[in-house]
C-alpha cells in the first residue's frame, strides 16, 4: 500500500502523465456536476479475481504455454504492471477477489503453500474469501490463512472453525484513505465447495448493508465503502441497485469479461443505479490473471465523480518481474516430468469456453469416456444409458495437438470420481427441467450450474418458457439406434460424479450412500488412449428450440417444487468442491 500524500494530482493531470491502456479515456460521472467539496479524494484500485492458482504465464485458457503460443498473465507479470504504475499514485490499493484456490498442478502439488507465499510477496491490501477456498475444509483453510500476512474479508461468513473465526473479518478500514474495505462470498458455498456443515454464508445484501450502515456510524475515519465481493457479475448489479452508501463494487466468482473488447459481457466498470438512484460502479477483471484490473477514481466523500482506466491485458509485451518468474517456474520442477507426459493426441481443439452456455467438445468427450468407462465393465440392466457432469467442473481448454497429463488435471482438477445413479424417467425430467430453469423441480432452490452429457441422450429447452416448463423434450437412444421420449415409470441407469451424486450444483437429490469408482482423470486418460487421435465435435446433444409445448412434464416424480424460489438461471458461474482425490496418487507418482 502506498502512503497517502498531503496533496494529490488532479485526475485529469493523472490522465496525462501515466501509460493507460489504448482503451482508455478520462470520464466523469453525473456526480460531476453536483455541488462538490473542495477537497475530491483521488485512489487507483488494483484488482484481480479467480486467479484459480495460474501463478506462471499460461494460455489464455488456462493451460501452460510457450513463447510461440502467447503467453498471457502469471503473478511475475502482474506483480510488475502494478510496480510500474504504482510508482506514479500517490494512493492505491492492490485488491483480490477470490478463488486463489484450485485449476493448475501448482495447487495440485503444493496445495496453499506457494499461493500464501506469492501472496504475501506482491503484499496485498485485502484478500476476500471465494468459494473455493472451502474446497479442503475450513481446517485447511485456517492453516492457509495463517501463513498470510494480508487482511482477508467476508463479513457473511460465520465460521466456528478457530483459526477461520480468527483470521477472517467483515471489514477493514484504511484511515490514510478514509475508505472501509468490506468483503462478501457466494451464498452457493455450501453446495460447490466444502465448508463445515455448521458454517453459514448469509444473504451478501442484507450483510453489505448492515456493514456498510455500521461503519459509516462507527468508524469516524470512514468517508467511503468498497465493497469486495466473490458472489458474481449479476448478483453485483443485484446488490448495487438494492443497497445504499456503497458506490464501489470490486467482483469475482462469475469469470466476467468486462471492457471494450471483443466478446466483453458489459462495460468496465458497468454503473447501475443503487436504492437512492446514485451511481454506483461495478469492476471485474476476468480469469487467471489475463488481465490486471485497474480503475482511477475522484471521490467526492463517498460518491464517484470521476474515473479512467480500463482492464490490462498482460501478454507477452507486458514486463515482467525475474526474480518472482524464476522463483515460480523454479516450484515446477518435482511435477513437470510427471505433467509433461504425453497421453495421446486430439486433431481438434476440446473446448471448455462454452460449457456453462451450450454443448461444448470437452464437456461431450468427458462425458463419453465415463459412459465409456462403465460400459466396458457393466452389463445388461446395470450399464448406464448415458452421462451427465457439470459444466463448472470443466477448467480449461485443451488445444489441438498432444495431450499431456498436466492438460487433463488442468481441465479436471477436482479429483472427483465417477459414480452410477439409478432414477425413473419421471426424476430424470425433473432433473433437467431443473438445470434448463435454472430451480431444482426437487427443492426449490438455485442449480448452479449448466450440465453437459454423454451420447445417447438428447436434451431439448426453450429458455422462453416459464421456469418449470423449459424442458421440451428429453430422448434416450436405445441399443438399436433408435431414438424415443423418455419412459415415466421406467427406471434408467446414468453415471455421474460423486460431488454431483452428493448434492453438489444442487443437479441431483443429495445421496446419503455413495459408490466411488475410478477417478475422472483416470477415467479420461485410459480415454484418450483408446481414441487417440482424438475427433469430436457438437452433436446436438443439448439443443435451444423455440418450440414451446413440452413432449415430457416436470413434476411427474412428486418429489417437490420450484414455488415460493424465484430464482431462475442467470449464467450458470459456480464450480465443484474438493481437492484432487487421485492427488494422493499423483504424489505418490512424483515421489517415485
């Protein structure tokens, strides 16, 4: 944090003198025109959210890279963007939004350790807790949080796990800034990660409001809130337009591309209008560290009158710092050989950028090595008719080309392993009228995620209907061929992960007793082996129709309703628990 100055350089002089990204220009808010105090507060805010452990320079989808390839983000080049323009700001703040946890062989291997320890090196402001940072259980959680030596946020966690009560707080105030920095987390934690079964993540709305009233009362060096949330790009907005005295949202969870880029989902930063019709700012910057978030902001007490920056992107022309490059490309070297190995090859690129939409390729090609998988070893009655994942628990794409052991870990990092589950026709519509509304037919409450399935099923949804009436029509194809409605009273046979059996994504009823077979990444490299090379493409498994008169009915299994929720399908964003459960032997592999 740099130390405040007593005076400050105009934000329009700031313009001049620092080197913005192309796309940025000095924009004023509404706010500017009001009667304003003689003394604006100008602060630069530093961010980035869902790193999900990408500590070197990767592919913009997540897996390793070469020079040749493009190289993209990686904390030696973040570390040296912020250097570069911190040195110019009087007053900064370097800010993390979560989800440090999980997605590449260095937290596979190291698990907190080495993130703790970057952590602490680029010396951030304020850490706030995302979803899976719970995906080893809060004792784990409290070990990783005590090796840091920066503040962590989340004002709607309440924990009793000692070291997590301890450590995290709601709130933290820089008196040199007059600002309170306040953190939330998804509410979805407990069905995508693994907290304590007494833990409870609170309404993120209510809770911002109640801390952010509380310390406009209580802490007299407090002229402004930031909020910082891991809860997604949607629900900010959410919270934004139903809260008042925040005017500064910094997000995470929903990997949202924000900017004037192609394919950006919103503008940097997207301003909404909060409860009292006041302007209110709302950043994000992505995933994996591709991008550096950076915003310039003029407040005049706790409103925005002013702002200018844009999102970073940290290629291959970005600086970069080499000792804290060559420190982490040093910690690769116990599993590099391991991850390098070579298990087969795919003629065409296994797409995950689009599994939380549609069908996508490495959603169709994992799901067909588990179908796969159990039908070489069951028979008759007991093989299943087909496969469904979650679409979260796809990571990354996998390039054309060989395909290493890293690849697929990197894709599938979770150690999830696969399981049978037997349900009628009747709860199987159900099942997916319920991810096609985004409301559990069983429950009530929120699905967290898109799915993808295996071959052999066909899923058709108009996302026009009301909720509770999107599935059009779900088929199975019969060992002949032939392709028909699904049978009501008919019992089918499906293969499945055990955190989805287990209730995970809020997909499938949770089962109290669960049969874990073969690990995933075990499952897809035997796989990859017997297709190699590799060729797969979209198939028409799941499919948008504008018909609108459903051929299979919700609520035939009698096992509940989606009344009195209200929630419906916004973008499916949440992500599976749990670390690899075949880390074990990967350690093993690597010690050998």
């Amino acid at each position: 944090m740099r130390p405040s100055s007593p005076s400050f350089l105009a934000l329009s002089t700031l313009v001049c003198l620092l080197p913005f990204v192309a796309a940025e220009d000095y924009l004023v808010s509404r706010n500017v025109h009001l009667q304003r105090r003689a003394d604006p507060f100008n602060i630069t805010l530093f961010h980035v959210n869902d790193i999900h452990a990408h500590l070197d320079e990767i592919r913009t989808s997540g897996t390793d890279c070469t020079p040749a390839q493009g190289c993209y983000g990686g904390y030696a080049r973040i570390k040296a963007a912020v250097e570069e323009r911190r040195g110019d700001s009087n007053n900064s703040l370097l800010l993390n939004m979560g989800d440090e946890f999980q997605g590449t062989m260095f937290y596979t291997f190291y698990g907190g350790e080495k993130t703790a320890e970057v952590l602490n090196e680029l010396e951030f402001d304020a850490l706030t807790l995302g979803n899976h940072e719970f995906d080893m259980g809060e004792e784990y959680l409290g070990q990783f949080l005590n090796n840091l030596t920066i503040p962590v946020l989340s004002a709607n966690l309440e924990s009793t796990e000692p070291a997590v009560n301890e450590t995290v707080k709601p709130y933290h105030v820089y008196p040199e800034y007059n600002v309170a920095l306040i953190g939330v987390t998804t509410q979805t934690t407990p069905s995508i990660s693994n907290p304590n079964d007494d833990t409870v993540f609170h309404d993120p709305i209510a809770v911002a409001q109640s801390w952010a009233d509380y310390v406009y009362e209580n802490e007299p060096d407090v002229e402004r809130v930031i909020l910082m949330t891991h809860i997604g790009y949607e629900q900010d907005i959410e919270l934004a337009q139903k809260t008042r005295g925040i005017h500064m949202i910094l997000g995470g969870h929903s990997h949202t591309l924000l900017g004037d880029m192609e394919d950006a989902e919103g503008k940097y930063p997207t301003i909404v209008e909060n409860a009292d019709g006041e302007e209110v700012f709302i950043v994000t910057a992505w995933r994996y560290g591709v991008y550096l978030g950076y915003i310039e902001v003029e407040f005049d007490g706790k409103k925005v009158i002013a702002y200018t920056g844009g999102p970073i992107m940290l290629d291959n022309t970005t600086a970069i710092d080499n000792e804290l490059d060559a420190k982490i490309k040093g910690w690769r070297g116990p599993f590099e050989e391991f991850a390098s190995e070579v298990m087969g090859e795919t003629e065409v690129e296994l797409d995950q950028s689009t599994c939380q939409q549609q069908e996508c390729t490495l959603g169709n090609f994992m799901c067909d090595a588990m179908l796969w998988a159990r039908s070489n070893s069951s028979t008759g009655d007991a093989a299943p008719s087909f496969c469904v994942i979650n679409a979260g628990g796809i990571r990354a794409t996998i390039a054309a080309g060989n395909i290493t052991r890293g690849d697929v870990l990197t894709a599938f990092p979770f150690g999830n392993t696969i399981t049978d589950l037997t349900y009628t026709g009747a709860e199987l519509i159900d099942v997916f009228e319920g991810v096609a509304s985004g409301v559990s037919q069983f429950n009530g409450e929120e699905v967290t995620s898109f799915v993808q399935v295996s071959k052999g099923v066909r899923i058709s949804y108009n996302e026009n209907n009301e909720a509770g009436s999107r599935l059009i029509n779900l088929e199975v194809q019969s060992e002949g061929g032939e392709w028909a409605s699904i049978e009501a009273d008919k019992e089918y046979t499906i293969v499945t992960l055990d955190f989805l059996a287990g209730g995970g994504d809020n997909i499938f009823p949770a089962e109290s007793e669960i049969i874990s077979l073969q690990t995933q990444d075990e499952v897809l490299i035997a796989y990859i082996a017997d297709q190699s090379p590799v060729q797969i493409g979209i198939e028409g498994r799941i499919v948008k129709t504008e018909d609108t008169e459903p051929v299979v009915t919700a609520g035939a299994s009698g096992e509940g309703d989606s009344e009195g929720s209200g929630a419906e399908g916004k973008g499916f964003t949440s992500q599976p628990s749990s670390l690899l459960a075949g880390a074990a032997a990967f350690m093993a592999a690597v010690a050998l």
